[in-house]
C-alpha cells in the first residue's frame, strides 16, 4: 500500500472512532456502527479524502459471522426448524416486493427519462428494486444491459436508510432486551478463541475461493454454527472485537456515498428514500401477521424481514438482544433465495425486454 493510501485510511479510521465515541456518550443504538457509518457517509459526500481498506472490511464481517454462530445451539435450531414455512413466506414476500418497487419505480420514470431505452430502464428498476446484496445485484443488473450506476446507488441509499432509521426507531420505543435465548458462550477463552478464529478463517476463505456472496460473513458464520449445534463451545467472542467489526464495517458502508452521489439522477435517488420507507412500513405489517402466527415478537420478525442487509440486521439485533438466530435465519434464507432467483425471474417475467437489450 502506498503511503497516501494507509494516510487516508487511518484518517478514517480515527473520524470513525471519534464518531463511535461521541455516539457512546450520547447513548444512540448501535454506536461503534452508525457513528463511523454516518460521519464517513458525510465527509465522504463533503469531498474529504476517506479510504476504507478491503481487508479491514473483511476481518469485521468475519468477526461478526463468528460472534453469530454462537448463538446457534441445538434448543435454537429446532426452534428456527419448527420456523420453515414462516422463513419461505418471508422469502416470497422479498421476491414479491422488490418485483413491485422496481415495477413501481418504473413506472414513476418512465415518462421523464427519455434518453433511456425502455428495456434498459426496465432492468434498471427491476434490480434497483431487489431486496438483495448490493454488489450482486449491480452485477446482476449489468448482464442485463441496466444502469449499474442507478442500480449501485438505490441499494446504497436504502441500506443507509434502514440500517440508519430501525434501530433509532427501536431504541426510542423501548423495544429491545427481548432475546428468550441468548448465546451461551459467555466466557473469553484465548486458546479457545484462537482455535475459533482459525476455523472459522479458513471457513470463510474456502467460500471467498467459491466465489459466494458475503463470504467472509457466511462463511466464518458457517462454521461457528457448526461448532455451536455439536456442542463444542470454544470460546466467545470478546466484545471489543465486536465493537471494532461494526466500526470497520460502518466505514466500508459511509465511503461509498462521494460527491457525486449527489448528482446521481437526485429525482431517481428521491423516490428510492420515498420508496424505501414504504418498504419498511408494508415489512412492519407483514412482520405483525407473522408475529400473530408465530407467536415470536413483532420487533424480531421485523428485522427478519426489513429490507436491509443482513449483516446490518443480524448486528442490530444482535446488540439490542432482539433474537438473532431468528433475524438471521430469515435474512441468510432469503439472501440465498434472491441470488439464485432474481435474475432467472426477471428473464421469465421480461422476456421481450431482455431480447431488445441485447440489441441496444
């Protein structure tokens, strides 16, 4: 690494930690995430020089996937078991939703963005709308002729939104502390944890070397589930670990919004945060039939089915004790559904918009 490189890196990393301090003091719901997440989101928009390095990112999601795993005792698994029929209409209800908001987003744009082709805006807002990983859904969206950027830039803004909004709207309501099963590894073993953390290390390094999505999140996660459902405690994970994987992580989500966000098609942008918001209002309702069936709490099944990313999710829940098997069952599920789905049901339900794409 180049010397102005590791200079704006470390430079962020100390906007964060201060951001993370000063959310401490004030007591926000998950500071060592949101501080780093907003104060580099606004300095990288301001211009400033912010830089997050990939390695550092992927120690955070691998810290953050071993810390979950934990929670994955045998009591948990046949619980989330029982769970199954609930889990696949939580991934239908993704399918379906993000088909009607990239449908709605369509239909808003149509009329005014005249210098794109009806195909291309069409893919555009079909994966715009997905409720899915950022990166593979930008990646999705180029095979099929859409703009990536338009496409990289929703899922930026509505990850923003909800990982921003949920947990400032749970902790002002009091809705938190609701976890009937907590992880039972309390204690700090360092052999323990060394032997964990290579597990889980070469766990995420096979799925990075497979090519699959969140790998260093899914795989270390894995791993640490495996261990948990045989028994074989090892060791938790210490919770200043923790604290540096949500600042990290909070890092590597604020340095993707640059100055030119801003000007990236702002009425686009504008009906994404609209649209975003409904999202999360229509997932409240769908949590609350879910919660009447189920018998689970409503908050729980909320951050099951929200349209943020898992990772995000998973560590809300994670440090508001809001039932995190649960919330990340749903959420890895539905990811798993998504990736494999998205793209073959656009194909199916816009077969004469990706012939015309092609010939653009």
């Amino acid at each position: 690494m180049r010397f102005p490189f590791v200079a704006r890196v470390l430079a962020t990393l100390a906007l964060a930690w201060a951001a993370a301090a000063a959310c401490v003091a004030l007591h926000t719901p998950l500071p060592w995430m949101i501080g780093p997440l907003l104060a580099t989101s606004l300095v990288s928009i301001a211009g400033g020089p912010t830089e997050s390095w990939g390695p550092l990112r992927n120690a955070g999601q691998w810290t953050i996937g071993a810390a979950l795993g934990l929670y994955f005792t045998p009591e948990v698994v046949a619980l989330i078991g029982g769970l199954w029929w609930a889990i696949v209409l939580g991934i239908v209800w993704a399918l379906l939703l993000g088909w009607l908001f990239g449908a709605w987003l369509y239909r808003v744009h149509a009329p005014r963005m005249h210098g794109v082709p009806a195909p291309m805006l069409r893919a555009t807002s079909y994966f715009a709308g997905a409720i899915g990983a950022a990166s593979e859904m930008t990646l999705l969206s180029e095979r099929e002729n859409a703009r990536t950027d338009l496409v990289a830039a929703s899922h930026s803004l509505r990850l923003l939104i909800v990982t921003v909004t949920i947990p400032f709207a749970l902790q002002w309501s009091g809705l938190h502390g609701l976890d009937i099963l907590p992880p039972t590894l309390r204690v700090v073993s360092w052999p323990g944890l060394a032997l964990l953390a290579l597990m889980t290390g070469v766990g995420a390094v096979v799925m990075d070397r497979l090519g699959r999505a969140n790998p260093w999140f899914m795989g270390a996660m894995l791993v640490s589930m495996g261990l948990t459902m045989a028994g074989l405690g090892l060791s938790a994970v210490p919770q200043g670990l923790v604290n540096a994987a949500q600042l990290v992580i909070g890092v590597s989500l604020g340095v993707r919004f640059r100055r030119e966000f801003l000007h990236t098609a702002p009425r686009w942008l504008a009906t994404v945060a609209v649209g975003t918001l409904g999202l999360m209002g229509v997932c409240a309702l769908f949590a609350g039939a879910l919660a009447w069936a189920t018998g689970l709490p409503w908050v729980t099944l909320l951050l099951g089915t929200s349209p943020g990313g898992i990772t995000e999710m998973a560590i809300t829940a994670k440090v508001l004790q809001l039932g995190v098997p649960v919330v990340t069952a749903f959420q890895v599920c539905r990811l798993i559904a998504v990736l494999m789905l998205v793209d073959p049901l656009y194909r199916r339900i816009y077969p004469r918009d990706e012939h015309q794409a092609l010939k653009v």
